[in-house]
C-alpha cells in the first residue's frame, strides 16, 4: 500500500513540474520581443536623461538641440510601441 501512494506522489510531482514549465514557457520572450523592450528601455533611459538636461538647461541654443533630441527619442518610441 505504501508503494501506490508514493507512486501516486511522484506522478503529482511530475505532473507539478510540467504545468510550472507550460507557465514559464508561456511568459518567455523570443529574442526579437526581448531586443525589442531593450531598446525602448534604453530609449526611455534616454529620455529621462535629455528631460532632466533640458529642466537644467540655461542656454536657449542648448535647451533646443535638446528638444529636437527629445522629439526624435519620442517619435523612435512611437514607431517600436506601433510595431
């Protein structure tokens, strides 16, 4: 009798074990969605960064290279959140 029931353990575990592999599977990325959400990380990065640059700016000349930067980063954005 005690043999089924560790049988019927190791089937549980098993059975366990291949529904926690279906979940991850199910939430991994293929490398194109990864080298994706890389870089629009990387662009929101950089725009944080140009934000911040253009708040501290004093010099008008800087302050607008600074917003064509920005400009650009959101319209590279807007392109991979499109795609």
């Amino acid at each position: 009798m005690a043999r089924g029931w560790e049988s019927k353990s190791v089937e549980d575990q098993i059975g366990a074990a291949e529904a926690e592999r279906e979940i991850r599977a199910a939430h991994e990325y293929s490398a194109a969605q990864r080298e994706q959400n890389e870089r629009k990380q990387s662009l929101m990065l950089s725009r944080a960064l140009i934000v911040s640059r253009i708040k501290a700016a004093r010099d008008v000349r800087y302050r607008a290279q600074l917003k064509v930067a920005l400009d650009q980063l959101e319209e590279q954005l807007r392109e991979i959140e499109s795609e």
